[in-house]
C-alpha cells in the first residue's frame, strides 16, 4: 500500500521562501493572499503490511529521517 | 594529537581541514571515507563543510545517517572530540550530537564573505587560545546557516555558556546570534565559520588557526 507523509515547519520557525513566494503572489497582482505555508510530502510505497502496520512503519521512517523534530512536525495517511 | 577527517560524498573542504589539523598538529590526518564503520584510534574527529548528498532532505541530513556516523557518536559518547564545520555542524546537529538545527538564511541568500565573531566560552578545548570577548574574524560560506531552536533549549544554552562563537552582525537571522555551539561535555563544537580557511596570511587571516593550536594544547 502507498502512504502519504507530510512534513512541515513547527509554529515559529520562520520559512523565509514562503514569505518570498507570499510576496511574489501578491507582486502579481493577487491581492488577499495571507500567510503561505509551504509543507514537504511523501508518497511512500510499502509492501507486505496491512494498513495499520504500513502507517507505523510511516511514522517510524519520520521519526528516524523524514522530519527533524526539532524544526518540523509530521502527519501519516494512507493514500487512495 | 591525532586527528581524522571525514568524506562524504559532496564534502569539499576535507582537504582545507586536513591541511588545517596538518599544520597544528604536524601530522597528516587520517582521512576516513563516509561508508566506513570504524573510526581510526585518533584524539580529533573532523567533520567538513560541503554538500554532503546533494544537501538532499535537509542539509546534513543524510550524512547524519551515513555508517560512519554511528562511530563518530559513540566516540563522541566517550569524550573523543569532534569538531563540525558549516555543512559539518548541520551534520552534527541532524545526528542529535549538538542542540538546535539550521535552516534557510533569513534573507534566502547564500552569504560568501568574511564576518566578524565574539568569542563567547574560553573554557572549551576548542576555545582555550582565545580570551572570553575576544573579536575574530572568520569567512562564512552558506544558504543554511540559520540556528534555530526552542526558548528552552536557548535558554539552557545562554545558562551553561554552551554558545561557543555569535556573530557581530548576524548575517543569517540565527537565534541570539548564535554561530557556533557545544554539546554539554564541550567536546563536541559545531560551528558555520570556517577555521580551516583563515589559518594564515596568505588566506586573509589567521584567527581560524587558534582553534586549531588550542585543540593540540588540550590533548597535548
């Protein structure tokens, strides 16, 4: 089955490209454009597992690599 | 003093480090390859700047799971020091050996020039040559040298005199100003300035050599 991995900056931490792809929306003339969060997805096949065992193998692959907790934050899904 | 470098692959100032400890130390240092699982019986571990994978993740990131990385951290877990510089210290900090992660400059530029520190902890074996307070200058070279990390563990780090090097005029948005920090014990130093490329005058400068002879003071 493919899980889904997403990734994204704690509250704090500042993204300084999406404060410069926020600027640049409004540059082109899309007015109302508020914050920009930028977030960082996986798509991961895993063989053999059923759902459940699939998204803690996710989750451990997150913990381990995926995400740096000390900047970033995860959530797992499964895909389709 | 016996010191080692690390390669990995897209390191590209192993060779200025080795020349760096070479010149301290008076003794080639061994040169140790990214796959391997043992590190070599030395006092010193270096690891360099560079692009280590492609920065692919996260700068450091996957270095930071490379085999001889596992060695590095036991050694560093019995008191061997190692000393990270620029992707080196992104390195570090992905393994869980520093505190803290660095991340996109502040103003998204990649910032190539010399900068002006404060030495902030003399009682350090990386830092012993220099007095608390003194100014140095070192060039910087990086996109991701933005130090970040929680309101604790700043606050820990301010409180212990963990914070090594800050910055004069921060030139990366990093918190506090913070260029280069030790892990508890001071004998893990990771910082973003380069030593290894101001160790004399035909570089521009020669502060960066002090860490150098302070490290073969303290394991003389």
């Amino acid at each position: 089955m493919k899980v889904r991995i997403v990734v994204s900056l704690r509250d704090g931490v500042l993204d300084p490209a999406a404060e410069t792809i926020r600027r640049s929306l409004g540059a082109l003339g899309f007015d109302g454009v508020g914050a920009v969060t930028q977030r960082r997805v996986f798509e991961v096949e895993i063989d053999g597992r059923d759902e459940a065992a699939a998204l803690e193998e996710a989750r451990a692959m997150a913990d381990r690599l995926l995400a740096n907790p000390v900047i970033e934050t995860f959530v797992v899904e499964p895909v389709g | 003093m016996r010191a080692a470098v690390v390669t990995f692959p897209g390191s590209n100032c192993d060779r200025d480090l080795a020349v760096a400890f070479a010149k301290a130390t008076g003794r080639i240092p061994v040169r140790v390859w990214h796959a391997e699982t043992e590190l070599p019986p030395v006092d010193v571990v270096g690891i360099p700047g560079g692009f280590s994978y492609g920065d692919y993740l996260r700068s450091g990131a996957i270095a930071a799971r490379s085999p001889i990385l596992r060695a590095v951290a036991a050694f560093a877990a019995k008191g061997g020091r190692v000393l990270g510089i620029c992707n080196g210290f992104q390195v570090l900090t992905e393994a869980g050996l520093l505190p803290g992660a660095l991340v996109r400059n502040a103003g998204q530029r990649f910032v190539s020039r010399w900068v002006e520190l404060r030495v902030e902890n003399d009682a350090t074996g990386f830092t012993a040559g220099w007095r608390a307070g003194d100014r140095i200058r070192l060039p910087v070279a990086h996109h991701d040298g933005n130090y970040v990390a929680d309101e604790t563990t700043l606050a820990h780090l301010e409180a212990t005199g963990a914070v090594a090097f800050r910055y004069a005029d921060n030139p990366n948005g990093s918190a506090r100003a913070i260029a280069g920090v030790c892990n508890d014990a001071r004998n893990v130093l990771g910082l973003m300035p380069h030593p290894e490329r101001a160790i004399g005058a035909e570089l521009g400068g020669s502060d960066g050599a002090v860490l150098f002879r302070s490290l073969v003071a303290a394991l003389a």
